[in-house]
C-alpha cells in the first residue's frame, strides 16, 4: 500500500515537474520569438532609413548638375535649386516644418477672358524687352511678376508701333498658367528638389520650374 501511495505521489512530482519544465520552454520560446520579431523590425527600419538616404543622395547628385538656378515668368527674381531638407536647416522659424508648398498652384489662366482682345483703348500692361503682357484684371491680382519693368500703354499704341507682332490683336499671357500639378499639396520628403527666391520666399516645384523657365 505504501509503495503504491509513494509512487503516485513520485508521479505527481514528475507531472509537476515536466509541466513546469514545459512552462519554461514556452516562456523561453515566447521570449526568444520577441527578441527575433524586435530584431528583423530594427533590421527593418535600418534597412529603409538605408534606401531613403540612398535615394536621397541619388536626388542631391542633380544639385551638381547645370540647372543651378533658373528665371521664371511668374517671378521677378531667379529661383535657386535646393531641396526641403535645406530650406528646414536655413529657416528655423518653422515656415517649412510642413513642408513647401510651390507657388505655381497660384496661377491658373487668364482672370479676366482667354478672347483675342482688339479695343485699340484697352490697356495692356506690356513688357517692351520680350512681349510678355498682362491684362489689368491679372496684373491687380497677382502684381508685377514678370522679370521686367511692364509699362501701362494701350493696345492702339502697340498695333502702331509693333503692328507684325499685334496686328491679330493681343491675348493676356496668364492664359497659359496651368497651375501646378500638386495642386497645392505640401512637398514634404526632404531630399526633393525645389526652385527658392530667398528673397521673395516664392517656391516652385521641378515641374513648374520648367514649365515657366524663360
């Protein structure tokens, strides 16, 4: 009777003791599989903070490239080529902390009509060194942009003086502004290109910068 009592007491000992060895395998398994899942996470992290700054350096190589700086018909001063990232190193005072927003969004056609105007009293606001004009309506609104002086004469003045470039009539050159293709959206990643006038705090993204290049 005693041995028979002795050994089922050793049994439960054992069942005790393998169920507790068995406990510890899980917690060490348990343990062994965070350590794993914090690890291939971290490798993670590494490896894409890795191809960001790859890819980041691939965007400043183009800073070494020709198109250092550019002049715009929407903007009286050049624009220099920079990125976000030194726009927020230059500017502490938290103006680009969002981002930069390109300019270009703010010019979007003609503000008074795309018609061919012919009104030999209508004035124009002209540029005399290569012919860029804005109708009153778009210079009120959006000032004086252009590179060069623009001077107020009419449309008869231009006909009689340069009547082989207006003798077909004249048409406001904010009709071809399309706008920008971000639409207003914040450029935020900070190795993209911009085009900054420092000057006049006026951005431009790559692709407005082109398309308003003179």
């Amino acid at each position: 009777m005693d041995d028979s009592v002795n050994e089922q007491e050793m049994l439960k000992t054992l069942e005790v003791h393998v169920i507790n060895e068995i406990s510890l395998i899980k917690d060490q398994q348990q343990k062994d599989f965070l350590l794993l899942k914090s690890a291939i996470e971290e490798n993670n992290k590494m490896m894409k903070e890795l191809i960001q700054q790859e890819f980041g350096q691939a965007k400043l190589m183009m800073l070494e490239q020709p198109a250092k700086e550019v002049k715009v018909k929407i903007n009286k001063g050049p624009l220099a080529l920079t990125t976000v990232g030194k726009l927020k190193e230059k500017y502490k005072n938290a103006v680009y902390n969002d981002g930069v927003v390109c300019k270009g969004n703010q010019f979007v056609g003609c503000k008074n009509s795309d018609k061919i105007g012919n009104d030999p009293n209508e004035v124009i606001n002209h540029c005399s060194q290569c012919n860029f004009d804005l109708c009153q309506k778009c210079f009120e609104l959006i000032e004086n942009i252009h590179e060069h002086p623009l001077e107020k004469v009419t449309y008869g003045h231009l006909l009689e003086t340069q009547k082989d470039s207006y003798g077909g009539g004249w048409q406001c050159d904010c009709r071809s502004f399309q706008g920008c293709v971000l639409d207003g959206k914040a450029i935020k990643d900070q190795y993209e290109i911009v085009y900054h006038d420092a000057i006049n705090q006026f951005n431009l993204c790559v692709s407005c910068a082109n398309s308003y290049k003179v």
